[in-house]
C-alpha cells in the first residue's frame, strides 16, 4: 500500500489542464442496473464540460442522456511510478440546441469510431477531482525505488 504523502490532491484548474493534454478517457455509467465503463475519445469546452461524439441510436446514449456519470481520463508512467489521474462527475446531456451544437460541432474532436448519425454528449463538470502520484514508490514511507 502506498503511503498518502505519496499522492497529492489536485486543484480543480489543474485538473481541467492535464484533461486538456489527453485525448482519451472513459465514461463510467449505468447500463441495465450494472456499472459500465467505456474508452472515448473526447475534447473539453471552455467551462470544463467533456465533449464526447457517438451514434445518436447507440446504448451509451440511451443510458447517459439526462444520467449522472463520472469521466476519468489519466496519464501514468509506469517506470516512474508517476501519473495522475482526474475524475469529472455530473449530468450527461446530448446538445440539442442548433446553435450550441454548430458551436460544439467545430471544438469537438471527431469520434474515432464515426457513424452516419452522430449527436454530441455533453457532460457538465459538477464535480471535479484529481490526485497527482508523486514519483517514486514508497511503503509507509520507506522508498521503494532503490
């Protein structure tokens, strides 16, 4: 187990940063009463909002649009055991508005998997957490690393 001083608690702007400098995370819902996780591409809006592109008649859909859902996104060097690790939890929304999708339309990354009937979901940031592992590994405080 690693020792709590090995992690540091990330502010909110600077988990909106790290989130910016990747392009993939994982959207964590409710599928049929089960927890379900699924790797997207995505891209972030100016208030922190994660962007993602899916097929407007796909599962994700139906079980997002109007959901609470948590966003993970991450970066971990594992010869350094380093990394961190950001967490976005609020509703998830497919934009409907014309206007704010022809906004949305131009900043959001294109799907990786596109479809003929793509919508746009949009996940408000109501909560935003991140811990940072500092590098190095330590038991309890012992260093590991040597």
């Amino acid at each position: 187990m690693y020792a709590n001083d090995g992690f540091r608690e990330l502010k909110r702007h600077e988990c909106l940063r790290l989130l910016a400098g990747v392009p993939v995370g994982r959207i964590v819902y409710t599928r049929r009463a089960l927890p379900a996780v699924l790797p997207v591409n995505f891209g972030l809006d100016g208030d922190g909002a994660v962007l993602l592109r899916t097929s407007a008649v796909s599962d994700l859909v139906r079980a997002v649009d109007g959901a609470v859902v948590a966003f993970e996104a991450d970066e971990i060097d594992a010869a350094r055991h380093s990394g961190w690790s950001v967490v976005v939890t609020g509703p998830a929304s497919v934009v409907t508005d014309p206007a704010e999708h022809r906004r949305l339309t131009r900043s959001c990354p294109l799907s990786w998997a596109p479809t003929p009937q793509e919508v746009l979901v949009r996940i408000r940031p109501e909560l935003v957490t991140g811990r940072e592992l500092i590098g190095g590994r330590t038991l309890y405080g012992v260093d590991l690393t040597t």
